[in-house]
C-alpha cells in the first residue's frame, strides 16, 4: 500500500540508526504517521483539480523514490491524467503551465529555472 508521498509501506523503526529509545521511536512513528497524513491530504488536492479540470491534461510525475503503482492506485484513472516517471526533471519543469509540488526540491529548481 501507499505509505508517504507514494513510497511502500516499511516499519519507521528501521530509521532510528543506533538510537532505539522509546522516545525515539515515537519520534519516528510521530513524524511517519504526519508524512501518511500529509500524502493523504495532497493525493486528495491532486485528485479534486485532476476532477475539476476534465480537458485540462496532467503529467504527474512521481518522486524518485515513489512508486508509480502506487501513485496510480491512489489518483485513480483519469482521461486527463498521465503518471510517467521519465528523463530528468527539467524538460517537465520548462513545458509545465503549472508546477504543484509536495515540498520536494522540484519547487526550488523550478524558481531557478523560470
């Protein structure tokens, strides 16, 4: 299933590196659980203008860690939807009429690139 911005489910706890303290891992699983929710929260967004703006076409291209699956399961199909994980980011960045980012640094690289 989806777990984070389009990644597979995975326990947390295998990020906590040497520090094993309860606090820690609630720490984690604090900040996994907010991500979870935080994807939830953009998938909906996303899928409301996808909805909203049937002959508008839309090129969603997952982060590299992502899963395209997944992200296909969660958005849906949709007429005007296109998931492609494809070339660098650049070529998507110039052609775009409209960049929606999740906080990743495709925000930053398309303030530079316009």
């Amino acid at each position: 299933g989806k777990n984070g911005f389009g990644g597979t489910k995975k326990d947390p706890r295998q990020f906590l590196g040497k520090d094993t303290s309860k606090e820690a891992i609630k720490e984690r699983m604090d900040q996994h659980n907010a991500i979870q929710e935080q994807s939830k929260q953009f998938t909906k967004i996303i899928q409301k203008i996808i909805e909203n703006n049937p002959d508008i076409q839309f090129i969603f291209r997952p982060h590299p860690v992502s899963s395209n699956i997944e992200w296909g399961k969660a958005l849906g199909e949709h007429r005007n939807l296109y998931i492609i994980y494809k070339d660098t980011i650049e070529p998507w960045i110039n052609n775009c009429k409209l960049l929606i980012h999740a906080g990743c640094t495709t925000g930053l690289q398309a303030k530079f690139l316009n």
